[in-house]
C-alpha cells in the first residue's frame, strides 16, 4: 500500500518548518516495497556561493528521504533517527531542477535500519546523486 502522508505515524505530528523552507514533497511511501519517492525542486535560494546548488541541501533532502523509507518500515508509535549518512555528488545541479530520490530499505534489524538511495534529475536515467543512511529505530 502506497501513502504519501505521515498520519499513519503518531509520533511525526510536528509542524515540519525546516522541510517547508527546503521544499521537498513526499509522493509515496510503499510499505510492501519498503521504499519512498520524494521530490524537490532547486531554487535560487538553494544555491552554494559558486551558483551550483549547495550539498547541504542535498544532504538533508537525502536525510528525510532516507528516513521516508524508515518510515515504511515502522510501527504506529515507533519513531527512528538518523545514526548515519553518506552522500557521493555525482553532477552539479542548478535553479529549476527537478529531482526525485528514490530510497530502498536494505537491512531492517530490531534497532537499526539500513537504506540505499538514488537521486535523479526529471527525464534523466544515470543518478545525479547517491545515499547510505543508517538510522536507529525505537520501538514503543
């Protein structure tokens, strides 16, 4: 079953102000599939000094993608957080992209879950970027 909300999750009722400002959108959340798709779209404000988008924002964009993929994977009163994350930059990326990370649970243990993430540019099919992220589960 494919969701594109939070509202299955007790504990994700907060206001998410810092993904309002970033501007990234969750499409789905596949619970079989244990996987998530979210996009985001580059603005000017997103960009580094040298007019290319600045890997912080990538970074946190692969940071809640990642966890959308956690999410699948958790329990009504559960909630997880980021132990770890990696990000290769494969291609600069500039205002007016369009990109879509594509995050795969890998390995879910008790506590620990692992996931693999692809982030692409719109009609494009080699990845701009890539992640691995290990967040830590609590279960309630």
């Amino acid at each position: 079953m494919a969701k594109n909300s939070l509202n299955f999750l007790e504990n994700y009722t907060h206001p998410d102000e810092f993904g309002k400002w970033l501007g990234y959108k969750l499409d789905s959340i596949d619970k079989k599939k244990q996987c998530a798709h979210v996009s985001l779209t580059i603005r000017k404000d997103h960009l580094s000094p040298a007019g290319r988008v600045h890997g912080g924002v990538i970074s946190s964009f692969f940071d809640f993608a990642c966890g959308a993929a956690v999410f699948s994977t958790l329990a009504t009163k559960d909630f997880c957080s980021t132990v770890e994350l990696k990000v290769n930059y494969f291609m600069p990326l500039g205002v007016g992209d369009k990109l879509r990370a594509k995050t795969q649970v890998i390995f879910r243990g008790k506590r620990l879950c692992v996931i693999h993430g692809l982030l692409y540019r719109t009609g494009e099919k080699k990845p701009v970027a890539m992640a691995t992220a290990t967040f830590n589960v609590v279960s309630v």
